[in-house]
C-alpha cells in the first residue's frame, strides 16, 4: 500500500457518515480510497443529502499522523500489510489503528480476558493469575486498560510475557488518568492500540467500539465478575458473534457483580478455573470463519523470528461489484426505506422483499449511510439511524 493510499484510508475513515463498514464497501466497489472519496459528493446527493460530506484534507490527514507519530506511536491501515489478521475478519474492523509498542504482537493470536470496574479482591487475583499463565504459554493477553479486572489482568501478564491493551481513547490521553504508567509498561513489552484520533477523550459511546477490537484481536475471551448489561458482555457478544471462544470464570450467586458470568456459563461458555481450562479449548482459529490462516500460539525459540502474517486475500479490497441497473434506483431507494426501521435487517431479507438486484440494494445502501439516513452493520445488516424515516 502506498503512503498516498493509506492517507487516504485515513481520509475516508474520517469522513462525514462513513462507518467501517461503509469503509469496507466503499474500498471494495472503488477499488481505492481515493476513488471512493471522489464518489462521495454523488453517494450523498443520491442518497437525500443536500451537501457533500465533510472530508479532512490530505494536511490534516498528515497533521494526524504526525500526532501518532509524535506520541510514539504508528499508524496501520486496514488492507496494509501488519493489520491483525483476526481482526480483519470482523465485518466492522478499524478502518485505521494508532498503535504504540510492538505491532508484530498484534498478530499473534491472543486471549482476551474482561471483567468488572469494581472488581472484588478475589476476582482480580484470578484475573492476574490467569494472565500470567497464558502470558507464561507464550500468548498475548488482551484487555482494555480499564479499573479493576482490565488492570489486574494487565499486571499478571506483564510479569510473564506480553499484554496489549485496546483504548478507547487517544494514545496520547491515557485512561483511566491513572494508568498512565501501566500504559507506557504495556507499550514497552507489547502493544496499545485504538482507532480513535490523537487528543480523543473517552466517552462512553467510545467503549463498545473498543470492546469490539478486544473480541477482535482474541481467539478466545475471559470473562470475570461481569453483571448484567455490563460493557463485559457486550465484548462476549462481540466475540460469539466472530466465531471465537467464550470462557467464564464462576462467582458466587449472593453477588451480583458476578450475575453476568455466571449466566454465560449458562449459555454454554466454558467454565474457567485455571489457564488450562483456556488453553485446553482455545481454538487456532475462529470456528465461524475457516478461512483464517493458522496462527503460531507460542512465541518462537530463541535466536528464531517468525513473519508477520500477511493480509488475508478476502480482506484486501476486492473486485468492484456488479453494476446496478440506473433505471430501477429510485424506486429501489423509496422502497428499501419503507422495508427498514429501527431494528437490524439483513440486505439478504432486504432482496427477497423489495425484489430489486442485490447490486441494487446494495448500492442504495451504501448511498443512504453516506447520507446519514442508514447505518450498515456488521453481518450484512442495517438499520435507520435515530429519528430517521424514510
């Protein structure tokens, strides 16, 4: 990928309206980013919108990346060489990551271990114990930097290999505030990632975004002292839904800081006690996306280096898709409006009621989120933004 190219990646990623998805597709219809930016003025009047979306100039992309580079960090683009395998099968991956350490460890396969902010003293124990002996086993451990179990299991890997942390944040605003040691301990051995802009102050609209890189970089997630509706569970759904494996660590039921975990071994997530009970079950690859290319889960021998794995072909931007028919978009625009609102329809469902092309639909799709009346998500379905119809 060249340097004009992955500025442009950024562009787009940062541009009015476009989600990662709509990154993904738009990549993969124009065959490059900055096809795709010169197509949105039309996307957008097609879709309803009176103006073109705002795009950040190649400056402030460059303006962008100097700040990456200025807190330490690197940028990696989505279809660049380096970009996480694994996480480049979820259907909303990053379109870009700020990564500060050791992007190699990206890679590797790891195992993400989640929990409480208010933690009690047990379940932070096992959070550290458990991460130093998968740390220990050669695998990355994965959280996101937060109070509580995050940090515990930070900690315990720390001491016994290697950590990466997902932010919700910029990398240059530590958070919580007080881990700002802890973060520059992580980026020393492993890695901090995030795919917010430098100066990003957390919200906590952020946090589901980065629970889904945590589930994303895993082959297998740890869950400890989560209660329901917890951001915890949102990353163990996350996870299910990427084919990866689901680990719950038992709490007592007079506390209901441990409600949420304990209902996921309900569910069927496997009942963790110790690392082995994760090593025992951790698959080398997602069990709902075969296409994965085996991942090393050990670090190598000594005096030994192994490649970083390449992009797969299928998350490369792709052949341009069929063309659609001029003559059948309006009415296929009025149409896929009345069929949507505000619960998920997949585009397959979208087709059989509306009857029109899957080009179509989806080309109307696309010209709808650039507008800002849609919103595309992962599995290939949408849904009308808020107080959004028709």
């Amino acid at each position: 990928m060249t340097s004009e190219e992955k500025l442009d990646r950024l562009r787009l990623a940062r541009a009015e309206g476009i989600g990662p998805v709509a990154f993904r597709k738009l990549i993969k219809r124009y065959g490059s980013a900055a096809a795709a930016i010169a197509a949105l003025p039309g996307l957008a009047r097609a879709g309803g919108l009176s103006h073109a979306p705002r795009v950040p100039s190649r400056g402030a992309a460059e303006a962008e990346v100097a700040a990456i580079e200025k807190a330490g960090g690197r940028l990696l683009a989505w279809g660049q060489e380096g970009y996480p395998p694994l996480l480049a099968l979820m259907g909303d991956a990053p379109p870009v990551l700020a990564v500060l350490g050791d992007m190699a460890v990206l890679s590797e396969g790891g195992v993400a271990i989640v929990g409480g902010r208010n933690a009690s003293a047990n379940g932070q124990r096992i959070a550290e114990e458990l991460a130093g002996e998968i740390a220990a086993a050669g695998l990355p451990v994965v959280s996101g930097m937060a109070r509580g179990v995050d940090a515990a299991a930070h900690k315990g890997a720390l001491e016994k290999g290697r950590t990466v942390a997902a932010v919700a944040g910029g990398l240059d605003v530590p958070y919580p505030p007080q881990h700002r040691g802890l973060q520059a301990q992580i980026a020393a051995s492993g890695a901090v990632v995030t795919e917010a802009a430098p100066g990003t102050q957390p919200q906590a609209r952020h946090f589901p975004r980065r629970n889904r890189i945590i589930a994303g970089l895993a082959l297998g997630v740890v869950v400890i002292e989560a209660a329901p509706r917890s951001g915890s569970l949102i990353t163990a759904r996350l996870a299910l839904e990427a084919g990866r494996e689901l680990y719950a660590v038992p709490g007592s039921p007079l506390d209901p800081r441990t409600r949420g975990s304990n209902d996921l071994i309900r569910q069927g997530a496997h009942l963790t006690e110790t690392a082995a009970d994760v090593l025992e079950h951790l698959p080398s690859a997602p069990t709902a996306a075969e296409r994965v290319p085996l991942y090393p889960l050990k670090r190598p021998p000594p005096g030994e280096t192994w490649a970083t794995p390449s992009v797969p072909p299928w998350a490369a931007a792709g052949a341009i898709e069929a063309a659609e028919d001029p003559g059948e978009m309006p009415a296929a625009r009025k149409q896929i409006l009345e069929l949507l609102d505000s619960s998920p329809t997949t585009v397959d469902e979208l087709v059989r009621r509306c009857h029109f092309s899957a080009a179509a639909v989806n080309a109307v799709l696309l010209e709808l989120e650039v507008a800002g009346r849609v919103e595309l998500l992962p599995g290939d379905r949408v849904i009308v933004r808020s107080g959004i119809r028709g």
